[in-house]
C-alpha cells in the first residue's frame, strides 16, 4: 500500500515535472492570448482620451467633463473630440489620422467587430471623432485644426478636468492654407462615411458633403498646414501634403463612386515607403488602389505600380524583400523612435492584404518567395504577440493587459488622482509635485493605451518621464482594432 502511493506519488512528480519543461520550451504556443481582451480595452482607451461633456453611456469612469468651452475664445463651438496623447492638446492632423484608421479598420474587420460585440464600440468611437471635425469645419474652407497650446500645455501637468492653460483655438482657410490637414480631415470623413452608413444613412451623407468640401479647399489651396498653425510645427509638422491629396481622393472615390476623384492617380505612386504614419499615406493609398485592382475597378496595366510598391513594403516587412524592415533581438519590427505606431499601420497592412489574398484567392511574388495570406497573417499575429507580451521583457505594452504593463504611462489624466475621489483641483505646477515625481504607479489604469515601447534593443524603462517610450498617442491603436478583431477569431 504504502509502496504502492510512493510509485504513484512519484510517477505524478515525474509527469508535472515532464509538463513544466514542456511549458519552458513550448511557453509561447501555451499561453494564449485574449486578443479578445485587448480588442475590448483598445477601444475603451479612446473613452479615456475623451475632451468635452461625456455621455451617460461613458464606461471610463474616472475621467469627468473636461474643455467644455473651448472654440470660445475664437466664437465657435469646439467642446469634444480627444486629446492627443499624455497631454491635453486636441491636435488635428493626427486626429484626422486616427480616424481614418479606426473608420478602415472597421470597414474591413466589420463582421468580426460584430462578432466580438464590439462594432457599436468601434462606431461610436469614430462619431465621437466626427462629431467634433463637423464643429471643426464651419465654412467649406475653414477648418479648426488646433484646440490649445502644446508649449503652455506641456509645461504643466493637471487633469483634463482642472486644465487652468490657455485653449487658443487654431485654423486653416483661404488665406492661410494647410492641403495636408484640409485633405487628411476630407480622408476621415470620407472614410467614417463608409463605415457609418449602414447605421446612419443621414449623418453619413453629410459626414460626405464635409469630406468634398475639404477636398476641393485642399486641391485649390496647397500649403503646409504648420506654416499656417505655426504652434503644431513643434509637434506634428507635415513633410508634404501630397499623399494626403492622393489618400484623400481614393476615399472620396470609394465614398461617392465618382470617376474624377480618381484623376489624382495620374501623379506619382509615392514609391516603396519606410513606413504609413500621421505623417505619410502613401502607402495606405497604394493598398487602397489594390484592393480597386482585385476587385477589378481599375485597370492593372495603368495602375499596377501602386501594387507592386505597396507590395514591396509588406515584403520589407516579412524580411523577404530588398530593402528589409530591421528587428529588435526580440523580434519586433524596428522603424523609428516612437516605434509601435508604425508597428500597428504595418500589421494592420498585413492582416487587410491578408485579407485581400484570401477573398480573391490570389497571392503575390517578393524578391524572396511568394506571399501566402497565412504569411501574412503569421507576420501581424507576431508583431501582435509581442506587443501584447511575447517578448524578451514578458511586458505587455497595452497598458491593463496581462500581469505585466507600464505602470508609469506619461499621461496626466491617468497619473493624478481621479476628479471623481478627489475634486481638489491640482495646480500646474502642483501636479509636477505630487504627482508626476512621484515614483509610484499611475493612479488609473489608462486600459488599452499603447506606449510608444521599446528601443531597437528591447530595453523599456518603466517611467512617467520617459516619454519618449512611455506615452502612448491616440493615432496607435487605431489600426489595432481591426488587426484584434480578426486575430480574435482565428486563434482562440
Ligand atoms: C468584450 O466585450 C463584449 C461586449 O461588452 C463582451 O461580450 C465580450 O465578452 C468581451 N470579450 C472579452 C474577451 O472580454
Ligand atoms: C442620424 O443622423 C442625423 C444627422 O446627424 C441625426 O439627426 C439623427 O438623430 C441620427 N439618427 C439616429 C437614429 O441616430
Ligand atoms: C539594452 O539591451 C541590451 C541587450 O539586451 C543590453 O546589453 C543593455 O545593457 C541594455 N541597456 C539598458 C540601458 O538596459
């Protein structure tokens, strides 16, 4: 008896021992991740990074009405939209940028955002942005495209809720023109036209007429929108504003259906580019003109070279190309300082061609092997995982996801006391004191931000003034949604 229970005793230490090794070498396919989870806190985020009066419906419970008057020092209406990033500026350019990709992402992960349940989500997300670019664009040639001061912002560091900084309120017209930010803003509405429609046909046909006004007031006036609204120069200066034109024109087309919107395809494709940014379209724009290509709207002959530079990006990406994207010892794609923005664009890419590949049951050629839908899947699943936590530091960098995230996310209305505990008002100064100094986790939990990450070696230093890796910014996740919603439903 008693030898009997020792050789089973035994034999079970021998089996979880032979488990635990098992789990060592195999930890990455073991442990599955919720993308389901992450897809849910993505787009809580962007209630967090609400400006203006919050809805009944608000889930982020510690944040509170914030910026309620501004416009009105300029004499309009501007209360909403959202704030950048860890400060309180509402910068527009990459706003515009930001919903453009939440409305992408949801014009093609549509079924699997409705799968998770998180469609109303995504959708109101976008109408949240929408709401405030129509208050933004009064005139058919004036558009708001700067709501505060970064210089006198960033020199204090207080709730959205107690802000005691200037809210200057910055535009474009006629005069002083911005092609850039007009067009980009015409992208956004274009692209939230497509993807609200089937909810709300009337406010999706005048989110367009906003979309072909801005366009015409971009195509007739060029210009650098920062030479213009000098203050966002320091932030958020544009390199051109032909890609802008040229991104802006495909949505239009895809919005409306008309044939000279596609004019714009005349100039140049933009070539093979580094990476798709706030910044940079082109390559959003030469993946758009081949999704016409496979659908067979426009001819391959004309405008195959959109395709193929397009192409030639994803195989960078996948290290199968001429010119390959570098990656960190961990495997991560390295682009650029503030790296994961330009991670979540390129997986996005991915998993939309992947997406493309299947649906037209094609495939394409690299410099270095054909490209199968599943590759491309594979690559964003990849980039995904490690963002999520599969990598050399066991960090999630989607702060609230998994055991291990930033605790000191650069980000004022997280790091301060929440208005609703404590309605003390914290100074400009005294915020610096008691709670940006203080090296202590962030009092609420900013769920679904992603920080900037790590270095190209990577290393990640979990500190609040760290911002250079430990802010996250509203543009990021915004191609997320789309990637976790169909990550979330091919590998549960
Ligand atoms: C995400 O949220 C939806 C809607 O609230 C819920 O039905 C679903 O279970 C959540 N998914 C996960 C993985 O938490
Ligand atoms: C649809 O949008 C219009 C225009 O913004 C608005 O007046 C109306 O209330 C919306 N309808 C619904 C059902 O939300
Ligand atoms: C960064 O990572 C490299 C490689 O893992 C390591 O040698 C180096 O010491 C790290 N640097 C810092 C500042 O942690």
């Amino acid at each position: 008896m008693h030898f009997h229970t020792k050789a089973m005793l035994s034999s079970i230490i021998f089996g979880l021992v032979s488990l635990w090794f098992f789990l060592l070498v195999h930890g990455d396919g073991f442990t599955s991740i919720n993308y389901g989870e992450a897809l849910n806190k993505s787009l809580l985020y962007y209630e967090a990074q609400r400006s203006g009066k919050l809805p009944l419906q608000q889930r982020v419970q510690w944040r509170a009405n914030s910026a309620v008057s501004d416009g009105s020092e300029a004499g309009v209406d501007l209360e909403g939209g959202y704030y950048d990033a860890g400060d309180n500026v509402k910068f527009g350019f990459p706003l515009a940028f930001t919903i453009t990709m939440l409305s992408w992402s949801t014009i093609e992960f549509q079924s699997q955002l409705k799968d998770n349940n998180q469609l109303t989500y995504a959708l109101e997300a976008i109408q949240w942005g929408t709401d405030y670019l129509i208050k933004a664009h009064p005139e058919p040639h004036v558009l708001f495209g700067q709501v505060g001061d970064g210089d006198s912002d960033h020199a204090c560091w207080q709730r959205p809720e107690d802000m005691t900084t200037p809210r200057p309120a910055y535009k474009i017209d006629e005069d002083n023109p911005g092609a850039d930010l007009a067009a980009e803003t015409a992208a956004a509405f274009a692209a939230a036209s497509l993807a609200l429609k089937p909810t709300n046909e009337t406010y999706a046909s005048l989110l367009l007429t906003h979309a072909k006004q801005l366009f015409e007031f971009a195509s007739d006036h060029g210009g650098l929108y920062q030479n213009s609204i000098t203050k966002a120069a320091k932030f958020y200066s544009s390199s051109g504003y032909e890609d802008e034109l040229l991104w802006a024109s495909i949505w239009l087309f895809l919005a409306t259906d008309e044939e000279s919107y596609l004019d714009a395809l005349e100039g140049s494709s933009g070539g093979t580019r580094s990476r798709f940014s706030w910044d940079d379209k082109y390559l959003g724009a030469q993946v758009l003109v081949s999704k016409l290509i496979f659908e067979g709207a426009l001819d391959q002959d004309i405008y195959g070279h959109f395709k193929i530079d397009g192409e030639q990006f994803i195989c960078n990406c996948l290290q199968k190309g001429k010119n390959n994207v570098i990656k960190t010892p961990g495997g991560l794609l390295w682009f650029l300082s503030y790296n994961l923005q330009y991670v979540t664009t390129a997986t996005f890419i991915a998993t939309t061609y992947s997406e493309y590949l299947t649906t037209f049951s094609t495939t394409f050629d690299c410099p270095d092997g054909t490209i199968q839908p599943n590759d491309l899947l594979a690559f964003a699943k990849s980039q995904v995982d490690y963002i999520l936590g599969s990598n050399p530091r066991s960090t999630s960098y989607m702060v609230g996801f998994g055991s291990t995230y930033p605790n000191q996310v650069h980000h004022r209305g997280a790091s301060i006391v929440s208005i609703n505990i404590n309605p003390a008002p914290v100074s400009c100064q005294g915020g610096y004191d008691l709670y940006f100094n203080k090296d202590a986790p962030n009092p609420n939990v900013l769920d679904g931000a992603v920080v900037s990450g790590p270095d190209e070696n990577d290393n990640y230093s979990d500190l609040r003034s760290n911002y250079e890796q430990a802010e996250p910014t509203t543009v990021t996740p915004a191609p997320l949604v789309g990637v976790l919603a169909k990550l979330a439903l091919s590998f549960k």
